[in-house]
C-alpha cells in the first residue's frame, strides 16, 4: 500500500475519532440538558413570620455549602447533595423580572457587632441559585460528570394571599363581613374615621383618599400589639408592593342599605374595589402565583400563642384564607380561574429556637392543628403538604441542668431588651389547640431573643435549626 493510502487511511481514521468525540460531546451536553433542572420556590407568610431572616440564612449557607473541605457537611448536613459530598459549586444571581432580594445588606446586619435583624421586606423580591452537583443516581452517572439545578427563590408577603376570597364577593358582600368583624371583640375598641362616611356623601377623590388612609390607619392598629391580629383585607392596604395604582386602594367598608346612589362615596368605592380584584389581585395569581413550583408557608406560632386566645383565633382565620389560594379540588376558586403548578407546599412554625428541642414535634404538630378544620381535617390541597418547626438563625442553645432534684433542658441566650446571658425554662407548646383552660392559666409567655455573634460564621455559615431539613423537602427530589 502506497504512503498516500496510509496517509488517506489516518485521515479517515483521525475524522472517525473526532466525530465519534464531536458526538459524544453532543450527546453529553444533550444529557446534562436533559437533566438540568429550573424550579421558582416562593417563600411566604404573614407579618413578623421571619421571611427576610429565612430567605437571608437561606442564601448564605447555601452559597457556602459547596466550598467546604471534603468531609465536611457544615450547616446543611440534612440537605443531600451536601451531605452525599456532590455539590461542587453554589452561585448566585438576581432574578431579570424582579427586585433583588437585598441578601449582602442583610447579610451585614446579621454579622456586624452588635447584630441585628434586618428589617422585613414589604413586597416582591427575589434571587436565584445554581446549584452545580454529581449525579448519584445510575442513569445520571451513566450520562454526565456533573448538571446544574437552577432555583428561582422568590419572597412575596403573604397578606396577598388574603386577597383571593375577593374575587367571588360584591363590594357590599364584603362590606358587610367586615363590618361585622369590625365590630366584634379587640377590633370594636379601634376607633377611624372611617366608620362615619356617609355611604350616599358625594364623591371626590379627595374623599376617597382620606377614607383610605383611614382604613389603613385602623388596619396597622389592628395588626400591632397589643392587638396582633392577622386576618386583615385587603391585604395590600398593608403591604401594597411598588408599582401598583393606589387609586384602586381607595376604598373601605360602608355600610350599605341598598343600591348606591349615583355620584355617591359608595358608587365610588364599589367601582374602586372592582378595579383593585382586576387590576391587583386577579393579575398577582394569573402572573406570579401561577408560575410557582413550590413554597413554603411561615407562620409565628409561638408570637400567636404569646398573644392571646383572640389573636391565635384570628391567626387562625387567616391560615384558612391563606389555604384557599392552594385548594386544587374542582370547587376550589383557584382551581375554577387560574392554572396553578405548585406541586409542594410547607408550612413552617418559625422560631423554634425560641423553645427547647424536645418541644419542636409539639410546635409542629400544633400548626397542623391550626391548618386543619374543626373536626382535624386538613383542606383539600392538590400539592404534597407537610409541616415543619425551624428557626433561620439559632439565637439559643439547649442545656440540662438540676432543678428540684430533677434534670430539665432550659434555653441559653440573651433575652430581648437585655444584656446578659441567661438560663430559663420557656414553658412547653401544646400538641392540640389550646383549651380555654390553657388561656385562662395564662400559660403561654415565650421570650425573643437577641441574635448570637455571627462574625465567625461569614465563612461558615449560620446556625439554624431544620432550614436544611426544610430545604431538602422543597427541591431535594431535584438531585438525581
């Protein structure tokens, strides 16, 4: 054979071995395509739940997970690609259609010496995750080295989510309820200006805007101490977000006898609250809830307990509304208007680490209790449901110690308001609803606590108690 054949015959070859890598390649790349992953998380809850101080731990021990020696599981020892040793990198970045999450200021809040707490977000936000990891899974170690799950963490408040009974009741319907819950206990001692608008007064803008403000004045009493009561409509009065027209807010409820009269106050605000159900709250379901894979639901149990039979009741009240935006039955409102593809939900009782840690199976099994309905049914909710006790930030530690011949678990921390370190039993959370015998003995006196210094702990992470077991719930199933 001549050297041209020979020199022919290792081209051929040399063009066989790169398209056999060109193909290889491509089918490794299409292989990682197949099993990257994109999910949109949404963390929610109510006022003083704990969103802004969940979301920021959250991001930082996340950010951290992946640049630990090997071995090592830090604080996400419950989240498995951290514990399996398989993620390789964690990056953040902010989301295109959304404000960014302010993470680094609050980051700098908690670590600075004082720390403190950063203050609560008050509308839409977000920030995104990519979590670069090996494959454990027999298909997934066949096909690629490692993938990419990609997480969209948004934070919206959850009194938006009080807004979806709305869009079945008439203006006067919902006056109507409102009044006569404004009427009764802790809300009746609230005086407004509001409540003596002449229904059939002639309009003005200037009216309008007055009565608003009014009614907002009265629904901010409403939810600070010493009434902290939850089920507040609309709930964009409170936490309206940017960009949204405060004309449609300029209504309140009125007392109506009939149909209003034409140019009236009344004839106003029924136009106005028509305008906010389709111009805020139909839009919020149609192009933000929707498009939510998962979320987690923080509830303040333990702020609930702290305040009061009336207040748990009306935390209560509000958890209900709150479900109705995760009803999927063919009744559900949800389920007849809008497409939703949430396939998880979590409710979490934040500030655990305000008990001891034989009491968290409590606290859990508590919230469910405030979940479900008269007969401890939970709703009929299409998405996986669980429920969950966390803390963002450990501020306590648990000890045993000797009391009256016995040993106890008592917390160890720096109490709200004070400076020094001390030791105290918290008191224990009930497994059921509490019984007017457990209101009536006063039981329940649960202290805050001042976050612990956590300058060590830029480089480490944040303590926290459940975050990863909460973590792994959400998207764990996403690692392959």
């Amino acid at each position: 054979m001549s050297s041209t054949s020979d020199d022919l015959g290792q081209t051929i070859r040399t063009l066989a071995q790169r398209l056999g890598a060109s193909l290889g390649d491509a089918a490794r790349g299409l292989a990682e395509y197949a099993l990257r992953r994109r999910l949109r998380v949404a963390v929610t809850g109510l006022s003083r739940s704990g969103k802004t101080v969940f979301l920021t731990a959250l991001l930082h021990n996340l950010h951290l997970a992946a640049r630990l020696k090997e071995g090592q599981t830090g604080h996400l020892p419950f989240f498995d690609p951290v514990a399996k040793g398989t993620l390789e990198d964690v990056s953040l970045w902010p989301i295109d259609d959304l404000p960014a999450f302010p993470f680094l200021p609050n980051l700098d809040r908690l670590l600075d010496t004082p720390p403190e707490f950063p203050p609560s977000t008050t509308g839409l936000s977000g920030f995104g995750a990519a979590l670069r990891y090996r494959p454990q899974g027999f298909l997934g170690r066949q096909l690629v080295d490692s993938t990419t799950v990609e997480i969209e963490i948004v934070d919206y408040p959850g009194e938006w989510l009080l807004d979806l009974p709305l869009l079945e009741r008439t203006y006067a319907e919902w006056s109507a309820a409102t009044l006569r819950l404004a009427e009764t206990g802790a809300r009746a001692t609230l005086a407004g200006d509001w409540r003596q608008i002449d229904p059939d007064a002639p309009a003005s803008e200037d009216a309008l805007e007055q009565a608003r403000l009014s009614y907002t004045t009265w629904l901010q009493a409403c939810r600070e101490p010493p009434l902290n009561l939850s089920f507040l409509q609309p709930g964009r009065f409170l936490r309206p977000g940017g960009g949204i027209d405060l004309a449609a807010l300029r209504f309140c409820p009125l007392s109506l006898a009939g149909e209003p009269k034409r140019g009236s106050i009344a004839e106003a605000m029924r136009e106005r609250f028509e305008r906010y159900k389709a111009t805020i709250v139909r839009p919020f379901y149609e192009t933000v809830f929707s498009g939510f894979d998962r979320q987690l639901v923080l509830v303040d149990v333990i702020g609930g307990l702290n305040a009061g039979a009336e207040s748990f009741a009306d935390m209560r009240r509000a958890l209900a509304g709150v479900l109705q935006s995760f009803a999927r039955d063919d009744e559900g409102l949800l389920a007849r208007l809008f497409r939703s593809r949430t396939e998880k939900v979590l409710f979490a009782a934040t500030k655990a680490d305000h008990v001891t840690a034989n009491q968290f199976h409590n606290l859990r099994l508590l919230l469910r209790a405030m979940v479900a309905d008269d007969t401890g049914q939970l709703p009929a909710v299409g998405a996986e449901t669980d429920f969950a006790a966390l803390s963002a930030i450990k501020c306590t530690a648990n000890r045993r110690v000797l009391y009256q011949g016995q040993q106890i678990t008592v917390l160890e921390g720096v109490i709200k308001g004070r400076r020094e370190t001390e030791q105290l039993f918290p008191g224990e959370i009930p497994e059921h609803l509490p019984t007017p015998e457990d209101w009536a003995a006063d039981r329940f006196r649960f202290y805050d606590f001042v976050p612990p210094s956590l300058a060590r702990d830029r480089a480490r992470g944040i303590p926290h108690i459940h975050l990863d077991k909460a973590l792994q719930f959400l998207i764990g199933d996403l690692f392959w």
